[in-house]
C-alpha cells in the first residue's frame, strides 16, 4: 500500500488543470470596444487553442496616444506577471 502513495500523489498533480497563459497586450491605443488589432489577436490565438478564460488570460494596457503614460505603466505590467508582453 505505501508503495502505491507517490503513484497516486502523481496522478493527482497530473490532473490539475495548468496556470493559464498570461499576456500582457499594450498598446499607444485609447482603450476602445473592438481594437481591430487586439481582435485580430484573441481569433489568431483561438485558432491555436488558447482561448480566454480557459487557458488564456490577456491583460490590457492602454497608452491613449501617451508614450509617457506607458513608461509609468512600466512597473505595474512587470509586477503582473505576464508570460509575454505584445506592444
């Protein structure tokens, strides 16, 4: 029985669904409903098989034309975590 235990354990770790990808989206943009570049992304990334809320979170940053107001954002993208940053 006790040589059954890391077999088990390893089964359980094995199924526990993964930490989904991070993306950091920053862009110059002004923050709008439908950026056509940021749509463009999230179908391109649903063709391969990352889709938000199950395996993909996408955190946006908007500069609203400030190339400064993104150098402020600078700490706060990093302190996220992201996997990837796309600008």
């Amino acid at each position: 029985m006790l040589a059954a235990l890391p077999l088990v354990y390893a089964v359980r770790v094995a199924a526990q669904p993964a930490a989904p990808y991070r993306v950091a989206w920053v862009s110059m943009d002004q923050a709008s409903a439908n950026p056509p570049m940021l749509t463009a992304f999230r179908a391109g990334m649903a063709d391969l098989g990352y889709v938000e809320g199950k395996n993909l979170v996408i955190d946006t940053w908007w500069g609203a034309g400030s190339s400064e107001r993104l150098e402020q954002m600078t700490g706060d993208i990093l302190r996220a975590q992201p996997d990837v940053i796309v600008t």
